[in-house]
C-alpha cells in the first residue's frame, strides 16, 4: 500500500512538472513584466517568533524560452522579528519568475500563479550581526494584473557571526509600475 501511494505522487509530480514543458497553446505573457517595480509585504514567523517583512522587486528582463516564460528582477527584502528580543535581516537579491499567465490550455485559476526564487547577499542587523548568501523565493496568486496575494520567504546563512536570519511571511504583492 506504501509504494502504491508513493507511486502515485511521484505520477502526480511528475505530470506537474512536464506538463508545462508539453503545452501546446504557450505564450510569452508573464506576471512580472519588464520595468514594473512591485512592492510586497506581509506577516510571518522568523527565528525568533512573529514579525513583518517587506521589499521592493524591479523587473529587468523577460526571457522567451520555448514553453517557458521567465521574467529576470532584483529585490531588495527586509524583516523584522518580535519574540525572544528584537532581529532585523534584510536581503538584497536576483530574481526569477515562472508565470503560468502563459498557459493558455490551463484553467484560469492556475494561470495565476507565479513562482519566484532569488539568490543573493543578506545582512544580519542587531541581536545576530552578520552577513552572508540570501537564497528565497515565493509563490504569488494573482487576483488581477496588478494585485496578488503572496506567499515568501528568505533566509540568511551569515558567514561571521555564527547566525542566520529567516523569515516566512504571508502578504501581497502589487505591481506599483
């Protein structure tokens, strides 16, 4: 019964992975469009307990690989938590996106999704000073084309000071232009 479970998800993911790859009606429409500046903040959870984030993304470029619509930005993000003292974490990194707005065989409630991941350089600020390489990314659903509801997350890992900066947040995310 195990396998047959296993077997099945790894079906699942697999049909979800090459499904975007075999579309037959793409285009090059993406999310984050070349010159947009989107502005995103939210709540969340960091190390150390409950906190806020928030940041700036411009969109420089648009790739238009086959079947694979990506958008190429850069995104300045900062955090702060409020729990066991006070931490504040910022981030400055590259971003890619992968907009499923291009998918046109898609039901709509799936073409308004866009996934992003980012790496880049971090700053650990007050109870852990440090610095070091930022990786995050995200998950945005958009309600229209300018408005979207945003799932994100970066971390720290500082290369002095023996600690790493983390936050989830849960917000939005709109197109400012």
């Amino acid at each position: 019964m195990k396998r047959s479970k296993i077997l099945m998800i790894a079906c699942i993911m697999i049909v979800a992975i090459l499904s975007p790859l075999l579309a037959q009606n793409v285009t090059n429409e993406v999310h984050a469009e070349v010159g947009e500046i989107h502005a995103l903040g939210g709540i969340g959870f960091g190390w150390r307990g409950f906190g806020v984030s928030g940041g700036m993304e411009y969109i420089l470029q648009k790739f238009t690989i086959p079947n694979f619509p990506l958008s190429l930005g850069v995104m300045g993000i900062a955090g702060m938590d409020f729990g066991k003292g006070f931490d504040l974490s910022a981030a400055a990194m590259a971003t890619l996106h992968w907009g499923m707005k291009a998918y046109k065989d898609f039901p709509e409630f799936f073409r308004n999704f866009d996934w992003y991941l980012g790496l880049g350089m971090g700053v650990g600020i007050l109870s852990d000073f440090g610095f070091g390489i930022s990786t995050g990314g995200g998950l945005s659903y958009y309600v229209n084309d300018k408005f979207a509801i945003d799932l994100h997350s970066y971390y720290i890992n500082y290369f002095v000071g023996g600690g790493s900066g983390f936050s989830e947040t849960i917000g939005i995310r709109y197109a400012v232009k």
